[in-house]
C-alpha cells in the first residue's frame, strides 16, 4: 500500500463505496460512456491517476466506484472493472452490502 499511497497507508478514514466526492474541475473533464451486459456507465479521469465508474442506468444517480491507477488502461479491462463491481451488486437494493 505504501508504494500507491506515500503517506501512513491509512487511506480516507471518512471514505465511504460507491460515493464519489464532488471535486473541483470535475465537471470540466470529459467523460467516456460504456455499456457492459446492458448496464451503462461513464468513466472519468480522477486526479489520482484512476478512474470513476458512475453507473447511469443504476438505481442511483451517481452511484459508483472507482480504480486506481489506471494509466493507459485498455477497454476489455474497464470492461473487466466493471463486471467486477456488478457482481457484487445486491439485485435487490442495486447496491454493495456492507459486510
């Protein structure tokens, strides 16, 4: 963790999955929209390095996750991302359950 994160490691302590904090600029950066097994999401840069899924076709306007880094990452691997993170989803409540 420490060669991603130069810091202690600890990480966000308020940090919270699949809420994405609203930064400065954002809305300035172009976004790429992808459809996965008929699921629709938009990818955007983040100032990390990574990149922000926000699922459009969700239960939850803004709902999401992010990876990081993703420098460069192919599309078959955003694809990969992306069925990664509905697979956890609860059908029932279109969200990750905490465990």
């Amino acid at each position: 963790m420490k060669a991603i994160y130069p810091d202690s490691g600890d990480g966000d302590s308020e940090a919270v999955p699949g809420l994405q904090p609203e930064s400065a600029g954002a809305a300035d950066v172009a976004s790429r929209i992808l459809e996965v097994d008929g699921e629709v999401f938009a990818l955007r840069p983040d100032e990390f390095g990574g990149t922000g899924y926000t699922w459009l076709s969700g239960p939850d306007p803004g709902y999401g996750f992010g990876v990081s880094p993703t420098p460069d990452l192919p599309v078959d691997e955003h694809i990969e991302n992306i069925r990664g993170f509905l697979a956890l989803v609860d059908p029932a409540t279109g969200h990750i359950e905490d465990d």
